[in-house]
C-alpha cells in the first residue's frame, strides 16, 4: 500500500465544548451531519483507492463506530491523551500495512 490517510479526531475540544452544549468539535452537527462525516464524505469524494483510519477518544468510541460503519471504514483507533500520542497509536495501528506515505488530517 502507497498511502494512509487518518483522520485525527480524539480531541477534547475542551474550548469548543464550553460554548457549544458540551460536544466535541469534531461530533458538532451541522446540517445533520459531524464534522467528522464532512471530513470523511470530502475524502471518499476524492475518489482515492487508499484506506482512511479515524483516531477517536475512548468516550466517543461507539460514535465513532457507527460513523465508520456508515462509510465502510475500517474500526476506529482509540487516541491517546495527547495529539502526539493519538498519532503514535495511529502509526502503530497501520504499521501492518507498510505504507509508503501517511497524511495526517488534523
């Protein structure tokens, strides 16, 4: 496999959060949709026959996982507390594949 995308969404959104109903950034709905489905609808658009990896916080795991269900994605990886962490898990998680590339959406 050339390339891996991820898509970093395991972020508190701690900021985000305060002012708008306690949800993450990445799960606010706009037009009925996450911010995570925006992001991951804009890559299958793109047409690409590479494999995407979502990085979600525990808590938002089972979300997660019908999200990915939806798109015919592989399972979410569960992030770490820091971003550097959530991208050491990600790397680990697809080290299997032997990528050439990633690119790490955050």
């Amino acid at each position: 496999m050339d390339l891996i995308y991820i898509i970093l969404a395991a972020g508190l959104s701690k900021r985000f959060k305060s002012q708008h109903n306690n949800i993450e950034k990445q799960f606010n709905l706009i037009n009925k949709k996450s911010i995570l489905e925006i992001c991951i609808e804009n890559f299958i658009k793109l047409n690409l026959d590479e494999k995407l990896f979502i990085v979600v916080s525990k808590t938002r795991y089972n979300d997660a996982v019908k999200i990915c269900n939806k798109y015919d994605l592989t399972s979410p990886i569960i992030g770490g507390k820091t971003r550097q962490e959530s991208v050491f898990k990600a790397l680990k998680k697809i080290e299997n594949y032997k990528p050439k590339n990633v690119i790490i959406h955050d």
